[in-house]
C-alpha cells in the first residue's frame, strides 16, 4: 500500500490520481484534520491518539477478519456474538481462583489457556461458517446469521447470563499493557495486519481469495479449489475474532452478555468505508486499517465535541452510505 | 403497390443493425404473409435471432422500417410489440420456475379486480382462461401447476400457449421444436395450423430441414447478416436449401496449419453426460500437433462436453485416456494436473477476473510453480514468465498491471490463451476461440493456434463459424443433439457435409 502510494506519487500520474487511488486515506486525512482544526489541535497530541488506537484495536482484528471474507464476495455477521462467546470463554479460564462467584471456582488455570480455549473458538465457529458457505452452498448471510443465533445462546447458556468478572491482572496486563508509550494492544494489530498483508499479498492463497471474489466460475476454471478456500478463509478469520474476543476480555477485565454486541456493523462498515467492495475481489489491508481508524476518529471526533450519542449513530450511518455509494461507481465492473 | 401492401402483414425492408465489430444485419428484407407459415433458415450467426429480436423491440434496429398491417411500426420494448399483436416464442425458455403455470402465462398482464382505484388479482379468472386455453390447445397441463415442476417439453407448450394467448396476428417461434419428441412436434404442427387458419401468421425458426418442408409455405434463407431471398417451400429440397444457407464465399484469410501429426494424446470413448438431454456416448482422438475441429448447431452439447472433459461437467460413464494411460478427470485442477486447459466460450463469464491486473489474469492458474519456500510467492519469477507469454502473443496492453476489463476482447483473449500456455499443457481446448473479436484479432489468434500445433500441442476447437471450423481444423467432428454424427477429413470436410451432419437429427 504504502510503497504503491510513494511509486504513484513519484511517477508523472500526479498527485489527481493518487488522490483518486486512495480514496479512503484522502478521506480519513481530511476527517482527521477537520477534528484537528475543530479540537484546536488537541485530538493531534499523543494521549488522544493513544485512546483512539486503544479503542480500535479489538475492532480491526475483526475488521482484518470479515475484510478478508468479503475480498472472497462473502459476509460475516456472527463477528458480535462469537467474539462475546470467546470473551466470555477466555474471561471464564482468567478468573481469579479466591472469586467466589468464578464459573471454575478454586481452579488457578496456567496463564495460556484462557487464550487456547477462545481462540479455538472462534476458529471453531469460523470453520463452521466455511463449511456451512462453501460446502453446504448457504448464501454467507443465513449461514452467519444461524451461527450468530447459535454463538449467542452459547454465550448465555455457558455464562448462565451472568457477568464473567474478577479476570487476573496478570491476565489483564496483557491487553492494557504498554511498550514505551506505545499500547500492547495496537502492536498486536500491527503484527496481525503485517500477517494479513503477507496472507494476501505474498501467498497462494491470498491471490486465490482476490480470485474467488472477482469471478468464482473462472476461479473455479483456473484449478482454484474454491469450496476449500473458502473454508480456510472463514476459519482464519474465527481466529482472528478469536484473538479479538480474548484481547477484549483482557482489556475490560472481564465479559457480560453485552460485550461486542454490534462488532460485526463496526467491522463491516469499518471495511466497507476502507474501500473493500462488497462486489468481491478487492481490497488492501491498508485499506482494512485506515477504515478502522476513519470510523474511530468519527466516533472519537464526535464524542469529543460533545455531540449526544444518538445523533452519533446517525452521522456514522450517513458517511457509511456516502462512502458506499462512492465506491460502487469506483469499482464497478464494466 | 397498394395492393402489394395489403398482400403482407408483416414488411421488414432495409434493416441494419450493428454490434462491435459486427454488422449483424445489413439491408435485410422480409415480407410476410398473413396466415401462412414462413420460415427462417440460415446458419449459426446468420442474423436470424437477431432479426427476430429487432421485431420484437429488444433489439433497436440501426436503419429501416417494421411496416405491421400496413403502418409503421416502432417498439421499444416487448410489450409495445406484444400490444402491436407480435408475439414470439424465445429460443431459450424465459419462464419464472417458482411460479404457478397460469402465473406465468398472464404475467405482466393479470386480470384484475378492480375497486375504483384498488385493484388485486383475479385469480379465478387467470385459472380459467388458462384452463380454456389448453382445452383449445389440446394441452394437458393444470394451470395450478409449478411451472419449474413441469417436464420440459411441457414448459416449451405453455410457451407456446402463452405466445398464442395474446391473439397475435404475427407468432414468432424460434426453434420451438428444439426440446420435443416427435409427437408433441406433431401437436405443435397442429396447433400451428389451426393458427394459421385463422390467419395468422407463423415465422418458424428451425434447424430441422424436415420440418421445414413439412411446415412451411415460405422459406427466406439468411447468411451473414444478409437476406439471400425468399422461395415458396415447393420450390426447394434440402440439397438446395443447405447450399443457399452455407454457400459463402471464404472471405477470411487463414494462415497454413502444417504442424507435424505424431502420436495420440488425447483418447475419448463412450463418455455420456450424466445430465439426461446431453451428449450420448461420444468418442474421439487427438494426436500431437493436431487440431480437430468440434461443429454443430446451437443445442448440439459440444461446450457440455469439453466441459466434461475438462472436469466442469459431470459424467455417467466413458473414459479418457492422456497418453495412453486412464485420467480421472473430476475437477479442472485433475484436468490442468493432466495437461488440459480450457478457454472458455463466456470469456466474461467464466474467462478474466475484470479486476484484476493482466499480470494477475495470466498466472492465476499456475502459480503453484512459482512458490519459494512452499509459501513465497515468486512476484518478480511471475510477472516475468506472465510477460513472457504475452510478449509471444503480441497482447497489447498499457502495462501488466492494467486491469484486464480495460483491454480490448482480443487482448483478453490472448491473455487467456497466455493463462493457459503458463500452465504448459499439452492439450488446448478452446471454446469459440474468436467469439466477439474483431478480424485482425481474429488471425492472430489462428496464427498462435497454428504456431502452438506446430510446437506439439494439442488442440480442440469448438466453433460456430463454419470457416473457422473448415479453415483451422485437420479434422472436424460434428455434433448433433448431443450425438456425434460424424468426423470429416480432408476433401470431404465441406460446410455442406458439416451442415448435413449437424442437422442429422434422430
């Protein structure tokens, strides 16, 4: 992304096309900068930016995951409930042995398996999304919309609808941690990013995955094993919720049947406004993140100038709508 | 000449109508009488689809006028044409399956309750003038049926009794029979009459020479987008009627196929779709360098059946053999594994991935040989080989990095054919290998068929251009409703005998 940003520059294209290339980057640096002028510099200084890319972080595992789903022309929208379900989960290995209300009371688990046992599951649930799309040849949103249903009575029967709290710090340190002034919790995106952008820009796989998407007939023709990647691509992004839901217990220290509640809208629209089609076969990682990060600055910008809550929901949705409609005449397909 | 005007309901005078890169109509005429039956003949892109579909407002003709009943006539869609009293009955059935028989026939045009400005559907109605109108037909069909739950040959009768519901004075049948036995054409043929006797009047189009005679009071024969001319059925006999229709002269340059004929490659026996209205026990070989043409008419199954070959389609029993040794074929990676390729004939379809860059195109199907470390894409190893292949085939394109939809049709093509070479197969199957491509494109893509035979490959040509078939082929089979008819070489294979063998129905 960034080296194709810098080569376009450099060549006599001109600063119009890159503009036009990468639109989602114009549009989160005009955002970030209408804040900046709005907050008089102060959403520029470190302590904001470090609040935004804690409150992110979750989001953009997810955002990475369902990114990834839709470049193959699917969709997911268990994302919510199955990273409740791993929270849920992680949190449950996590608690404190002395807690007298700990689902495992008395139990001191080793600090690993919290993370063990979440991210099979949503690693479980994502395989069972890719076999439900790729072999049982469900359109993605039933499937997903079964096994959301299936994730939330899951989480409810296992937590008997109560709150998982009274995580270990050692635990928890993990999530709300720092390195310097720099967040656990944006270094692991970092590196799941870098993994996503290797995934999809150096392997097999990922080119099979811009294939599926853009034309699953001649995917098909080309020798791509497109049932079978399929299900790859849904189980890698379970893992990624996986990582999200285990993460996010850490961060809040602990999870109740709320947690993550509408993640999967975040992550979608995150994507979307980052500029991958829902057409298919299109999309970069760098596009992935700087839609998180657009949609973080427009709930942070707006939180910040004290704009109520409610209205919030409907700015994000407009700008969702605009960016959409955008987009559909960029990449349609003549 | 006014008392010529009375003698036709139907004037098509001057119609031109053209396509990228093809004129599809060039200054046709047709004169239609009023109950009689007239049809249609001509080869596989001879522009009779087309013409039909300028008739019925799908198409905007370039120039010309539609005279109905003495008055011009403009359409701009199916329903000004069907309101004008033309009704036509599509190649392809275009019912909706999920719905009711009697749905289907008053679609778009339900009797309605009416309540002032309420209306909602009158179903009573719609059941009984269905009802009706199969008593009248002599159709045993229930208008509560599900049309998707009908035979087929019961789905192209309510077609036809929805073309004869509207009470058109002209009916439009394009390849009506295509899909029924003997008797039920019988019974088409009667239905015809009676329509007829009620002067109306009936364009047939049809491949069946039989039916024709059997049928049809005139014959207009079209080739190449032109009208040759209209006959009255005495006149003709079949000998005569497939020399109009395929008698062109060989306009289209070809270049030489001298590859050198070695040892056999590709054998075929007995294979059968495992789809009942497919092909039947067809067999055939493929030697090395050599290229052997597949021609039949629309309907004749000869994409089913490389795509079975290619492990797209499934089969119910024969084998194939590579190389003297058996292949199990079951997925187009068991084909490429076995040296196969396939171009497809829906290059947008099933071909390029829009998106994607000519670079990205060309290697999608190979790039399991160019992987470092069992991971490692080899970026730099395949946009070298990638150019390699499109540098051989002259593809012109701004960079390899140009999205594959921004090239012309030809360029894509050779991209594909690029796709393939990649792959380094041994046999190169190509379904309409020049479908939708200009002239100048078209030659270089025969001069690469020739150049590839002459390096040892292997290819099959599927095509519906008879030159093509007759211009690149060592040996051209014929298919026909799936049944192979039979294999010309040499002098014998002349687009009469093809014509003869494509219309060698059972």
């Amino acid at each position: 992304m960034a080296a194709n940003a810098v080569g376009a520059l450099a060549r006599k294209k001109g600063i119009a096309a890159f503009l036009g290339k990468n639109t989602n980057l114009v549009t989160f640096v005009v955002l970030a900068t209408i804040l900046g002028v709005m907050t008089r510099g102060r959403s520029f200084e470190w302590p904001s930016v470090r609040n935004l890319m804690i409150a992110e972080s979750v989001r953009a595992f997810a955002a990475l995951g369902v990114g990834m789903i839709i470049i193959t022309r699917g969709i997911d929208l268990s994302i919510g409930y199955v990273v409740c379900l791993v929270a849920s989960v992680s949190a449950s290995f996590a608690q404190t042995p002395d807690y007298m209300a700990a689902l495992y009371p008395g139990m001191d688990f080793p600090i690993y398996l919290p993370f063990i046992a979440g991210i099979l599951t949503g690693g479980l649930f994502g395989f069972f999304n890719g076999v439900l799309v790729a072999y049982g040849k469900l359109p993605a949103f039933i499937a997903t919309l079964g096994t959301m249903s299936i994730a939330r009575g899951a989480q409810l029967i296992y937590t008997k609808a109560a709150v998982v709290g009274s995580v270990k710090d050692a635990y928890k340190v993990l999530a709300q941690g720092s390195v310097g002034p720099i967040p656990n919790l944006a270094l692991y995106v970092v590196v799941a990013a870098a993994i996503v952008w290797f995934l999809l820009r150096h392997t097999r796989r990922g080119t099979n995955f811009y294939a599926i998407g853009g034309n699953p007939v001649a995917a098909r023709v080309s020798g791509i094993n497109v049932e079978k990647e399929l299900v790859v691509v849904y189980t890698f992004a379970g893992l990624l919720y996986g990582i999200a839901g285990c993460l996010l217990s850490g961060r809040l220290g602990l999870a109740n049947a709320l947690t993550a509640n509408g993640m999967e809208l975040d992550a979608i629209a995150a994507v979307t406004v980052g500029g991958i089609s829902q057409a298919g076969g299109v999309g970069t990682v760098g596009g992935m993140i700087i839609g998180v990060l657009t949609l973080g600055i427009i709930n942070y910008g707006m939180t910040y100038l004290g704009v109520d809550s409610y209205y919030q929901l409907l700015v994000k949705g407009f700008i969702i709508l605009v960016a959409v409609y955008f987009y559909i005449r960029k990449y349609s397909q003549r | 000449m006014a008392d010529d005007r009375a003698e036709y309901v139907l004037e098509m005078l001057g119609i031109y109508k053209s396509f990228p890169g093809v004129q599809a109509l060039d200054d046709v005429s047709l004169h239609v009488r009023p109950g009689k039956v007239h049809a249609l003949m001509g080869e596989n892109g001879a522009g009779k689809s087309t013409l039909m579909k300028c008739l019925f407002g799908i198409y905007r003709e370039d120039g010309g006028e539609i005279i109905l009943k003495g008055r011009l006539a403009k359409f701009h869609s199916a329903k000004d044409a069907l309101e004008a009293g033309v009704s036509m009955i599509h190649q392809e059935l275009s019912n909706v399956p999920e719905r009711s028989v009697r749905e289907n026939i008053w679609l778009g045009r339900e009797p309605l309750h009416r309540f002032g400005p309420i209306t909602f559907l009158n179903h009573g109605k719609m059941h009984r003038d269905t009802a009706a109108l199969m008593k009248r037909l002599e159709m045993n069909i229930d208008p509560a049926d599900r049309m998707g739950g009908l035979s087929i040959s019961k789905q192209q009768a309510c077609e036809i009794a929805k073309a004869v519901s509207y009470e058109a004075s002209i009916v439009v049948m394009d390849e009506p029979s295509s899909s029924l036995t003997e008797t039920e054409t019988e019974h088409l043929f009667r239905i015809i009459r009676d329509l007829t006797a009620r002067g109306v009047a009936v364009i047939y189009i049809s491949h069946k020479m039989s039916e024709i005679f059997q049928i049809a009071d005139d014959v207009s024969v079209m080739r190449d987008g032109k009208m040759l001319g209209t006959w009255p059925a005495s006149e003709l006999d079949e000998d005569k009627l497939i020399k109009l229709m395929v008698g062109r002269d060989n306009t289209q340059r070809f270049p030489t196929v001298d590859s050198e004929i070695g040892e056999l490659r590709l054998e075929v026996r007995g294979l059968t779709s495992a789809e009942s209205r497919s092909f039947k026990d067809v067999s055939f070989d493929l030697r090395r360098g050599e290229i052997l043409g597949i021609g039949g008419l629309v309907g004749a199954q000869r994409t089913e059946l490389v795509e079975a070959i290619f492990g797209l389609r499934k089969t119910s029993c024969g084998e194939i053999l590579v190389n003297g040794k058996r292949a199990v074929i079951r997925s187009p990676r068991d084909a490429i594994r076995h040296g196969i390729g396939l171009i497809t004939e829906d290059r947008r379809g099933s071909g390029i991935f829009p998106l994607l860059s000519v670079t990205e195109n060309t290697a999608v199907a190979s790039l399991g040989s160019y992987i470092r470390g069992g991971l490692l894409l080899e970026h730099r190893r395949i946009e070298a080989e990638a150019r390699r292949f499109n540098e051989q085939l002259r593809t012109k394109t701004p960079s390899m990095w140009t999205q594959i939809q921004n090239l012309s049709g030809g360029n894509q093509q050779k991209v594909l054919v690029s796709r393939w070479l990649m792959t380094l197969p041994e046999i190169l199957i190509m379904d309409e290998p020049t479908r939708g491509i200009d002239v100048g494109a078209k030659f270089e893509i025969y001069t690469i068929m020739a150049e590839l035979a002459r390096n040892g490959k292997s290819i099959i040509m599927v095509s519906s251009e008879m030159h093509e078939l007759l211009g690149m082929s060592h040996r051209v089979m014929v298919l026909c409703a799936g049944r192979h008819t039979g294999t010309l070489e040499g002098p014998e294979a002349s687009q009469e005998n093809v014509m003869r063998l494509a219309t060698q129905f059972e």
